[in-house]
C-alpha cells in the first residue's frame, strides 16, 4: 500500500531521529550584570518511541507516583521495624536527698548522696498475629502503589501517543490542502486561458479564486492544529515550549495482525496494571482484615534491662531484669470489634470493584477492536473514494479541456470530490491509528507500540 504522502502528491522530508533531549546554546557572555542572551535550542526530531519513553523519563505525574511508591516503603519499614527488637541505653548521674519520714513535729531527710545508673533495655514482641498481618498488609499496599503507577504510565503513554496521532493528522491536512491548492492553481490557469479565448467566463475564474482561498483558510486552521498538538507533546514531555520540535514518523495505513476478542482479553488479564492492582488492593484489605481480628488472640512480648548501678561510675554493682508478658485482650469497650466490621466492609468493597474493575477491561478491549474493524473498513472505502474522486477529476479535466462546450461545474464538483476523499482518507487513517493505540492500551501492550 502507497504511504500516505504519495496518496497526496507530497513528498516528505524524513529527518534522522534524535534522542528525546534538546541542545542549547547562546550561553550569555559579557561583563558581569549585563543581561543573558535568550537561549536558543535545536530542533527536536521526535519520534513515537520516542516519544512514549520521554513521558517516562520527564512527566511530573509519573515522576510524583514514584515518590508515592518511596512512601509506602517507608511504611513497610515501619511495620517490619515493630516486630523487631527495640534497644536503648541511658546513662545517669544524680545527686539526691531523701525523706526519712517525721520524728515528733520535725521531719528527717538524708544527707546529700550520688547515684549513678547506666543501663541498656530491650523490648522484643514473641509473638502477634496482629503485627504479623499488619507487615503483609503495608507490603500488598506498596505493590498497589507500584501497578498503580505502571496504570498511571499506560495512562501517560497512551495521552502521548493520541496527541502524536492529532498531530500526524494535522500534518497530513496540511499537505492535503497544500496539494488541492496545487490542482487549483493548475486549473485557474486553464480557466484562464480558456477566458482570453471567450469560451469561459470571469465567474468560472471567480469560482475557482473563492475555492481557492476557502482551500488557504482550512490550511492555516490546520498548521495551527499542527502547533498546538507540538504544544501538547511538549508540555506532557515537560520540555521548554521554545524547542522546535518535528513529527518524524507516519501513520500506519494498516493493521495486518488483529488478535482475536478471547486473545485479546487473556493478554489484558495478564498484562494489565489495573487488573493487577485491584487484586492486590483485595488481598490487601483481606490482610488489614486479618491484622484487626488478630487482635482478639493474645500476644507474647519479652522485656528486659541491664545496667550498673552505684555512687560513681567506678563503684557500682551490676543489676538486671527480665519480664515476659502474656498480653490477653479482654474488653476495650467494643472499639476492636467496630474496627473489625469496617475492615470486613471494606473488603467486599475491593472485592466488588474487582468485579467492576473486570467488566470495564472487558468493554474496553471488545471496543478497542470494533473500533478496529470499523476503522480498516473505513480505510479500504476512503482509498476506493479516493480513486473515484481522482478519476472523476481526470476525466472532467479532459472534457474541459477538448469540449468548448463542456460546463465549468464539472471542473469544480471534480474538485470538490477530489477534496473530500482526501479529507475522508485523512480521517480514516487518523481512526485506523488511533484505534490501534486503543487497543495496545486496552491489552497493555502500550509499550510495543511503535
């Protein structure tokens, strides 16, 4: 199948792609206080690839998940960190009296003395069901932050590369513009020509002049289409808004391998991170279910210090202590077993939205690949259009040429055929395109995409 620039007549300049990066130069030199030079940067050739491994790398949103995940790092650290042993040690020399009680109406203290104490204490839980599940519990909440940013990149991705797809279709509308303009021209001096003959009339040539610049106005609405998708890619990249930047690849113009609806959801269930992290959010809030009624059971810890105690530091006598402490919870005025009703609560909840979480990939991936079917259908009927259209215009172009006496609305209904299968084929490769990234982040296969 002929690349879409040859369907229009226009060749395309294909420039070596870059890494996603920029360079800048114009560094500001002179005395000191005098004002900086403006920056000025290279153009920025930028592929798809590209361009979904630059939102990766440098969009706040993603970069901010990734902080999320820190976070809950620290969380599963705290919760190992409870079930481990606590240690600390002090050291203290006091100076103190004491009181001896009262003889007759005059009460008795001791003299001045020194005590002088260090010692190191340690406290190590034996055994709690709670902790234990609450540990699981903040681990399954970090691996829901992690899938949840891997949706969150999907989701990133897959907003860059419709954005890229708007502006390949503005490119391709400009240069369908730049080549009805060109027919235009070729036929406004035939027109021309034929009216300093007489056979036409100046509002043959009025007609042609008005389409023309009707063709000039829907150019420049569509380079400034071209700028503003350039303008959302760079700001999804978080890139400076000064770089220039070019759309190097082009459109497929067709989808040869289209999984089948049963393949295409095994690999969604498989691959995607919304899926996954709705299973860990259920096992998660199981877990935290779990740590609550863990509660009722009781709990073993084992305490204990050891230290020098005396006058002085070099006069002291060594001393212990050990405790082991069978913890029994009895009543505490039912709070734990609010606390259990809601985390039973909250577990159906998850189990529910994974219902939902279910049906919606379902509904996404059957519409991915209808919009698919009707998009390639589409394609094949543009394409035949577009032969119509340009043979309809061939053909009037020979009449009107031979025949004096063949009428001008021939000329212009070929024209206006010729632009609306351009248009059409337009649209429907944009649609061809578009529904095959739909359907990569319908199955989470995004990162394929190419």
């Amino acid at each position: 199948m002929a690349p879409l620039s040859a369907l229009f007549g226009v060749c395309l300049l294909v420039f070596p792609v870059l890494e996603p990066g920029l360079v800048q130069a114009g560094i500001a030199t002179g005395e000191s206080g005098s004002p900086a030079r403006p920056h000025t940067f290279q153009p920025l050739n930028l592929t798809l690839k590209g361009a979904l491994t630059a939102a990766l790398n440098n969009n706040p949103d993603v970069l901010l998940y990734k902080e999320r995940i820190r976070e809950a790092q620290g969380q599963v650290q705290t919760q190992l960190g409870a079930m481990l042993p606590n240690i600390s040690a002090d050291v203290r020399q006091t100076r103190r009296t004491q009181f001896l009680g009262t003889i007759g109406l005059s009460p008795v203290r001791t003299d001045p003395f020194s005590i002088f104490d260090t010692r190191v204490s340690a406290t190590q839980n034996l055994f709690s069901l709670s902790l234990i599940q609450r540990w699981r519990a903040s681990r399954e909440s970090l691996r829901v932050m992690e899938q949840e940013s891997e949706a969150k990149r999907f989701d990133m991705m897959a907003g860059v590369a419709l954005v890229y797809m708007e502006g390949l279709k503005a490119m391709a509308m400009v240069n369908m513009h730049e080549a009805n303009q060109q027919v235009m021209i070729e036929l406004l001096e035939t027109v021309r020509q034929r009216q300093r003959g007489g056979v036409a009339t100046g509002l043959d040539v009025a007609r042609l002049e008005a389409q023309l610049a009707a063709e000039r106005q829907q150019e420049s609405s569509a380079r400034y289409d071209l700028e503003h998708a350039k303008l959302g890619l760079i700001n999804l990249l978080a890139l400076p808004t000064e770089i220039p930047l070019a759309l190097t690849d082009e459109w497929l113009t067709d989808v040869r391998s289209v999984p089948t609806p049963q393949g295409a959801m095994e690999e969604a269930l498989s691959q995607r991170p919304e899926i996954q992290a709705q299973y860990t959010r259920v096992k998660a809030s199981e877990l935290a279910y779990s740590s609550i009624t863990g509660e009722r059971l009781p709990s073993l810890v084992a305490q204990g210090d050891y230290g020098l105690v005396g006058n002085r530091w070099n006069n002291t006598l060594d001393t212990y202590n050990m405790t082991l402490i069978l913890q029994i919870p009895i009543f505490d005025g039912g709070q734990r077993e609010g606390r259990i009703a809601q985390a039973r609560s909250q577990w159906q909840q998850e189990s529910l939205r994974m219902r939902s979480v279910l049906n919606q990939v379902n509904m996404e991936v059957h519409d991915a690949l209808a919009s698919l079917t009707a998009a390639q259908e589409q394609v094949s009927i543009a394409q035949a259009g577009f032969q119509m259209a340009t043979k309809e215009l061939n053909l009037a172009r020979e009449r009107y040429g031979v025949l004096t006496s063949t009428s001008h609305f021939e000329l212009t209904n070929g024209l206006s055929s010729v632009a609306r299968a351009r248009e059409n084929l337009v649209t429907a490769f944009f649609q061809l395109n578009v529904a095959r990234v739909d359907l990569a982040r319908s199955t989470g296969s995004l990162h394929a995409l190419n």
